[in-house]
C-alpha cells in the first residue's frame, strides 16, 4: 500500500469526488457556482466536506476496514480537507 492510502484511505479521494458530484449538480441545475471563498471556504462548504470525510471512513468499516484504523483515517481527511478555524477538535 502506498503512503498515501495508508494515511487517508479512500476518504480523501472520496471527499474530491463529494465536491465535484456537488458542482457538477449544481452546474446541470443552471445555478451559478459560487467563489471558493463562498463555496468550499464557506462555514456550509467545510461543514459538507467533514460530513463527507466522516462518511467514508463509516464505508470502510463497513467494507470490512479496522474501525480504529478507518476512524483515525477518516479524522486525518478532515483535518486535511477541512480544519477547525479554532483549533479544536471537531467532537
């Protein structure tokens, strides 16, 4: 397995394709895009890409993943994708 996997599973490749499923319906629904700092920056855009990220390490487990292994994976993704402003833990 390459580092990569190792350390984020499918999550963060998942989160990539959440976002672009979501622009590309937002597209084919003639709604404008909103700017990055409006879109994936706003408060909804990284509150929809923890969502995501806790999502995917719940479909490792439930595709036979180590629970602890696909959890601490999953926190991993969140913190890369999607960090607290704060700081603090987002539990």
């Amino acid at each position: 397995m390459n580092e990569h996997w190792e350390t984020y599973v499918p999550g963060a490749g998942g989160v990539g394709w959440d976002l672009t499923l979501a622009s590309l319906a937002t597209h084919l629904a003639e709604k404008p895009l909103p700017p990055e700092e409006e879109g994936t920056a706003s408060a909804a855009g990284l509150d929809f890409m923890r969502r995501s990220s806790a999502d995917w390490g719940q479909a490792g487990v439930a595709a036979g993943e180590d629970p602890g292994w696909a959890q601490a994976a999953a926190d991993r993704t969140t913190a890369a994708c999607a960090p607290p402003a704060n700081g603090n833990d987002l539990r």
